[in-house]
C-alpha cells in the first residue's frame, strides 16, 4: 500500500510542477501509435492483438504515456506512464512511474500492478532500472473472503535499448533486452527480446514494425521458445 501511494504522490507532484512550468521551450510533438499484431504462445496458441499507444508531453520536463491492447485470446490490457524528465549536457534521465491493468477475462481473473523506474536515454542508447509490485485475483473477488489473492510485493524490472541511427532520423532501427513492454511486466527471469524498424516517408508519418520473442527458463540454463509477437503499424506525430 505504501508502495502505491508512493507512485501516486510522484504522479501528482509531477503533475503540479507541470502545471506550473513558466520557461516553456519548443513543445516535443504529440504522438499516436496504432498496430495490428499476431501471437502466439504455449498457454493461448495462436491469436491477434490490436494495440493503441500515445505519448502527450506537458512541457520540457513531463510527458505521459497511455497505451491499451485488445487480443483475440480474450485479454485486454491498459497501462499510464507518469515520466518526469531531467535534462542532461548529453540526453536526460527520466522516472518511470506506471500502473498496468490486465483483465484476463478467458481465466476470469485480474492482473494490477504498480512499477517505478529510473532511466537514461539519448540518441543511441535507452537505459532503465527498477522495481515493481503485482497483484491477480479472481473476477469477483470479495475482500472479506478466503480467496486468496496471488501477490509479488517486490520485483525487479529492467531495459537496454539500442538504435543504429539518432532518433531524429527518417528511418531507424533497435534492439531491446528488457522484461517489460508498455503491455506487460515479466519476472526477472523471464526477459523479452525486441528488435523494432522505423521509416518516415514524410515528416510526421511513421512506418513501424516491430518483432519480440519471449523465450522461457532464462536464466536456468534451460531456456526453450515460449512465445513471440509481430507486430505492423503507423505513427502519427502532431
């Protein structure tokens, strides 16, 4: 609880300073991302997912994320990021504060979590470390019941990403190690590997498509395919 509160007072101070900024530079852009995607894993076989993404920056120092995907596997997920920015001689550091909400309707059950992170990016590079609690519970669950509700008070949360050419440019690629997405938060052992491509025909149209393989038992030295994503779309910057 106290982890929660902590992430919603950060979210409303950043707020408020937002709210107060006064030495308003050249606003960033607007962005919206929309993709269509196909999947599959062990547990769910083979489905679709449509997944909408929008990064909003307040000003210099703020921006928000919003992103929700709706999958044929009957799963529908929703997720807000709160990112303070620091600006640095080279790039800025930025805190992650999020909150994800996973409704896996085929199982009946709930899926909340609550992540913080600190991160560094720049041209090239996009660093982040950091921690977060996760909840699932049953579709109905009363409080003052005996279910039980699964809880991991404590992990930990990773990403490295790295692009070939600097953001600005027309046409871009990476690669990402990490054991969350704007989708999910995976277990420490179980990371996700992303290789992503861009190309802008025109200023502020952007082709996207985007490849990630979840492979399982990691760091057991026993690591098989669990599943993979494929995923095409466009980006609109306004």
């Amino acid at each position: 609880m106290k982890y929660k509160i902590l992430i919603c007072f950060i979210i409303v101070a950043s707020l408020v300073a937002s709210a107060q900024e006064s030495d308003r530079v050249e606003s960033r852009p607007v962005e919206l991302r929309a993709f269509g995607a196909y999947a599959y894993n062990y547990t769910w076989s083979h489905y679709g997912n449509l997944d909408l993404w929008a990064r909003i920056p307040l000003n210099r120092h703020f921006e928000l994320d919003g992103a929700a995907e709706l999958s044929t596997a009957n799963v529908y997920t929703f997720s807000l990021d709160a990112r303070p920015l620091f600006c640095l001689p080279v790039g800025e550091m930025y805190l992650d504060t999020r909150l994800l909400y996973k409704a896996v309707a085929r199982n009946r059950t709930h899926e909340f979590a609550a992540a913080l992170g600190l991160g560094y990016r720049m041209d090239y590079v996009d660093v982040q470390l950091g921690v977060y609690s996760r909840f699932l519970m049953d579709f109905g669950y009363r409080w003052h019941s005996e279910d039980e509700i699964v809880a991991e008070p404590f992990g930990f949360l990773y990403s490295i990403e790295v692009f070939v050419r600097p953001r600005t440019s027309n046409w871009n690629l990476s690669l990402r190690f990490s054991d969350t997405d704007d989708y999910q938060i995976e277990r420490l052992w179980q990371p996700l590997f992303m290789i992503g491509g861009r190309y802008s025909p025109i200023e502020r149209l952007s082709v996207l498509l985007q490849a990630q393989c979840k492979p399982t038992g990691m760091f057991h030295l026993n690591a098989s395919f669990y599943g993979a994503v494929v995923r095409a779309g466009i980006s609109y910057r306004f």
